[in-house]
C-alpha cells in the first residue's frame, strides 16, 4: 500500500506540475510610449555633403535626420568654428592656398583666413566653395532646420 500510495503522489506531483507549465505566464507591461531610436548624423550627414560643413547639415536635414554632432576649434583670434581635425589639410584646399603655413594648425588660421578656404570641393565638386563654418553658423542652420545639436 505504501508503494501504491507513493506512486499515486508522485503522479499526482507530476500532473500538477505539467498542469503549471501549460498555464500562461503573466507577461510584463509594454510600456506606455515607445520612442523610436536617435538617430545622430556624424558630422552632419558625412556620408552624403563635407563634413562638418552646412551643407552636411542640410542633407541630415533632407534625410529626415534630427540630431547632427559637430566638432568645434578655436582660430587664432577666439572664434569658433566647425571642422573635425586639428589641422586644416584633410578637408580643405589650405595646402594651395597657404602653402607656407604648414602645419596648418586651426590654431594658427584667424576666422578671415579661414573664411577663404574650400571645404567642399575634396567631397565632390558640387561641393565647391563649400566653407568652414563658424559655430554660430552652425547653430543658426541648426535652429533654422529644426534640428538638434550634439556637441
């Protein structure tokens, strides 16, 4: 009788414990708001327009994209402006322009001489004429595109 019994309880314990794995678990609460991903344009739309210039703004802007990041530098006479590098060469005709300045530090540029330099045309030549932009530059077409900016 006590082998019979045992036997019973223990498949009874079974049944109920297979009885358990067949009931629906409580799932957790989806959340209330979903937020679709940030998504943050590289230096402005790097892949499409020159880096860190407006015009990489705009394409971040036309690619429905609404953070942009940027990197700022400071010329010799205090302004800010916005370019990813150093030094001048990578993305800007400094080299033709200022052939006597080497290393071409943005340190050692004033905004003005800056200001001459073409920082499109290494991209592609719809770029030509492209600049450097100032910060404040920057943040006008920033505000002017409803975008935000990652600093």
């Amino acid at each position: 009788m006590f082998v019979r019994s045992a036997t019973a309880s223990t498949t009874a314990a079974a049944l109920l414990g297979a009885g358990a794995l067949l009931l629906p678990a409580d799932r957790p609460e989806a959340p209330e708001r979903q937020d679709a991903p940030v998504v943050v344009a590289h230096r402005g739309a790097s892949g499409y327009a020159p880096e860190n210039t407006l015009a990489a703004v705009d394409a971040a802007d036309a690619l429905g994209i609404d953070w942009v990041e940027n990197d700022v530098h400071r010329t010799r006479d205090g302004v800010l402006v916005v370019l990813h590098d150093t030094d001048l060469k990578r993305t800007t005709d400094v080299e033709q322009v200022y052939p006597d300045r080497a290393p071409w530090a943005v340190k050692d540029f004033t905004a003005a001489e800056l200001a001459k330099l073409d920082a499109g045309s290494w991209f592609g030549t719809q770029f030509t004429g492209a600049r450097v932009p100032t910060l404040t530059q920057f943040l006008h077409r920033v505000e002017r595109n409803r975008q935000k900016l990652l600093l």
